[in-house]
C-alpha cells in the first residue's frame, strides 16, 4: 500500500497545474437584466413624426435590456432600447461609463435602438428640464442594464433558430397606377410612394420584397432555465398606441409574453430588436382590416412574435455549451449628400413663400424639406464615420448598423452570409436616417429623399462589403 501511495503521488502531483487551470476556466456563462427607463416627469416630447406630439403619461413601461456574453477570452454586450434612436453621442457616453464598471471594452458593446415612435427623445434639453432629466434617466439605465447583466453571468448554453412570421410585414414603398403619383416635397415625381392608402384604383404593386423570418438567441443556463431570449423580426413600430402617452409598441409587448411562453421565470429577459425594416410596416394594403381598438393590433402582433419565438425555440433541440465567441468593429467613412446649386435655389425660394394660400399651394411638407437641403448645403463635414459591427455567438451572426436599413440590404447580408442564421439589426450605436440601396434610390420615395437620407447613394455597398468581410472573419475563428 505505501509502494502503490508513493507510485501515484507523482502522477498526482502532474495533473495539479491542470486541475487548477480548468477551476479557473470560468467557461461560457451569460447575465440578462432589463433596467425600467420609463420617463417619471412630463409633459416630454415623443419626436418621430413633423409635428410635436407630447406625451403627459405613461401606457406601458420602456427598458433598456441588456444580455452579456462571456466565453472567459471575449466578453461581449447587447443592448436593446425602447426608442426611437438613441442619439450617438449618450450611446458613447453610455458605453463608456459602462466600460469603466466592467472591464468590456466599448468596441464590444452593441446599443440598438426599437424606433418606437411613442418613446421620448434623447438628446435631452436646457438644464432643469423634464428632457435633461429624461436624457440622464435614459443613460443611466443603458449603463445599469450593463454592469447588473454582467454582475448577473452564470454558466450558460445557446440555441439559433428561425421561424417564419410572413403576415405582419408589409413593404410599404408601392408603384401606382398611371396618373395617380403627386409631387414630392422637392416638386418632382417618384416613382414609388411610402404609405399609399389602400385605394385599389390607386396603387398597383410593391417596390420591394419583405423578410418574414422571426430569428432567436435562445440562452439558458445550467438548469435548463431559460435566461434570456434575444430576437430579430424585419418590421417598423407597429403604432395606434394611446395618445399623449408613452409606449414601448410591440416591442415591450413581445417581452412581456415571453416568460409565459417559455415558462421562464420572473428573471426572463426577452429583447426584441429592430430588424431591417426602414421600409416594412404593419399596414395590409390590399386587405380591409378591421377595426381595432387603441393598442389591441400591437398586442396582436406581439403575441404572434412570442408564438413565433416559441415555434423557433422548440426547433433548436440542445443548446451549445461553448459556442465560438467573438466581435468585430469598423468605423467606416461615408460622404454625406449634397444638394445641387439648383436644389439650392429651389429651397430658398420655398423658404421664402410667406403667404397662407401660396404655401398652401406647395407640395406637402414643401418648406420642412427645403430647410433640410439648406441644412445639409450649409454642414461644415464633408463626411461621416459610422460604426458597423459584427458578432458571432455560435452558427449566428448579428450585423449591426446605425441607419434604418431597407430590407432588400438585410436580405442580401443574409443570404450572403457564412454563418446558418443572420441577424440584421437596425438603428445599432445610433440614428443616422434611412439607408436605401442604389436600386431604391433611384425610384425615389420618403426614404430616399435628401434630409431622410443623409449619406451617399453608394453607401448600402460599401457598408455591406465591409459586414460580408467582418463574417468572414468570424467564421474562421475556431
């Protein structure tokens, strides 16, 4: 017995280095946690439309949710905000403050904004005002979803997967019929329309497809409890949420479910991000639909969206414990636009219509848009540097870009894609107008007008070369 103990304390002692090597280890392990932003002094302004539009109340609560990734070498952070887009510079001082409290690097944080239209502005106000309140109460619980989702990491597992959602996306940029088309703001004719109306006299057919998959990050711990549920679905706000009132739209809807329909507990976060939907909204515009009243539609289609989140998570079979992990920024250089001598010209002449019955006269929201092409005339930069990110969790990759992005640029990223499932997500570290392809350009249209959109024809291909090329990369990690 002593020989045998003498004979095993050196192969023992061998194997110390590497026993304490995998304690270590921490392995993957992932923390959720939505953090309340709901605005507690008003009234406060709900930008997203031409006119003020002030909430005096809240409907429903907004979060700002948060899941963080850590594989023990990348640590990586998605953020999900009920807004309509949060400004640029609060998402960098956001990430910076949360960086500070948790060692992520900023370039491995991702903050997307829903685009809800019934959520308050952030780029807040004069001091002492309800919006320089809200502007801090919006920062501070981005930072907060952070550092608790990071506090909150425990071993986890993930699971991809997809299912389709087709009839609650609608692409809303239509041809007409002969003779029907109006002047644009700018005086000229379109080709296509946002929002027709449902006349059949009137339109004629779509100017673009629609991306009817629901996509999820399912995400669940040791136990098999479900932690967190992060998806994707190509669609706008859907809206006709109560007036004068705040409202996270679908959006906060869809989270709300998901613990029913997973039988996750009270501690389930559900984000659900906005896909490439700058042109796809809710509205069937060949079917009458029936009347709904206030909110009832974003309850319907958010309780489609967690049905189809259900479908997609009974797909997925056994989560991954170690999926490859990794994040990919560029901070790519666009050219703004430019207005011609001419458009020039023709703005400051629609400025200079004072007259009740000859502005009257112009064409809908004439002067709105003349001021934009004097704006953008008169801006001192002749370029913009924007981030696009990449991550890889697993077979799933999720590009992230700071425009509302049409849904033909997101479909191409996906089926061009090295990787089984694509997230597509919209409004990703900022607000930078709508981005078109050159194919949507040239028809014309609100997304596409100067002042909607603010970068270069080109700029959809150059941002999605570099995205294919960021893929790529994170396809070879092993």
């Amino acid at each position: 017995m002593k020989t045998a103990s003498f004979l095993l304390l050196p192969l023992f002692t061998s194997l110390l280095p590497s026993l304490a090597a995998a304690a270590e280890a921490p392995g993957f392990r992932a923390g959720a946690f939505a953090a309340d932003i709901t605005p507690q002094i008003f009234p406060l302004n709900m930008p997203g439309g031409f006119s003020a539009n002030l909430a005096e109340s809240a409907h429903d609560p907004l979060h700002a949710r948060a899941l963080v990734l850590d594989d023990g070498k990348t640590t990586v952070a998605m953020v999900v905000v009920d807004n309509l887009g949060v400004s640029p510079e609060l998402i960098v001082e956001a990430k910076q403050l949360a960086s500070e409290k948790t060692g992520i690097p900023v370039e491995k944080m991702m903050i997307s904004s829903t685009h809800t239209h019934s959520a308050p502005g952030s780029g807040g106000g004069k001091e002492g005002s309800p919006e320089a309140a809200y502007r801090l109460l919006l920062r501070d619980g981005i930072v907060a979803a952070i550092v608790t989702a990071y506090e909150k990491r425990r071993p986890a597992a993930v699971g991809v997967a997809s299912h389709p959602l087709p009839e609650e996306v609608f692409n809303r940029r239509w041809y007409l019929k002969p003779g029907k088309m109006t002047p644009n703001p700018f005086g000229k004719m379109d080709e296509v329309r946002m929002n027709p109306g449902t006349d059949p006299n009137t339109i004629d057919r779509p100017a673009g497809p629609t991306d009817p998959d629901f996509v999820i990050l399912s995400v669940e711990d040791e136990s098999k409890h479900q932690l967190a549920l992060y998806a994707s679905y190509a669609l706008h706000y859907v809206g006709a949420t109560p007036e004068k009132q705040v409202s996270a739209d679908y959006y906060g809807e869809f989270a709300r479910l998901i613990p029913s329909r997973l039988r996750g507990g009270g501690d389930l976060v559900g984000m659900l991000a906005n896909g490439a939907s700058g042109d796809i909204n809710n509205i069937p515009f060949t079917v009458t639909r029936p009347p709904r009243e206030t909110f009832e539609q974003v309850r319907i289609v958010a309780q489609k969206a967690a049905d189809a989140a259900w479908f997609a998570r009974r797909e997925i079979g056994t989560h991954q414990k170690d999926p490859a992990l990794g994040m990919i920024e560029r901070q790519v250089e666009l050219r703004y636009r430019r207005p011609s001598d001419e458009e020039i010209a023709e703005a400051k002449k629609v400025l200079g219509v004072t007259v009740k019955e000859e502005i009257d006269a112009l064409p809908r929201l004439a002067q709105h848009y003349a001021a934009r092409v004097l704006a953008a005339a008169e801006r001192a930069e002749e370029t913009i540097t924007v981030p696009v990110q990449a991550i890889r969790v697993g077979d799933l990759a999720i590009c992230g870009l700071p425009f509302e992005v049409l849904v033909e640029i997101g479909l191409k990223l996906r089926e061009k894609s090295p990787f089984g499932e694509t997230m597509v997500i919209g409004l990703a570290n900022g607000r930078h107008g709508y981005l078109p392809n050159p194919k949507q350009h040239a028809l014309g249209g609100y997304e596409t007008w100067l002042g909607t959109n603010t970068v270069e024809v080109d700029s959809s291909d150059i941002l999605t070369k570099h995205l294919l090329e960021m893929m790529a990369e994170l396809k070879a990690l092993q």
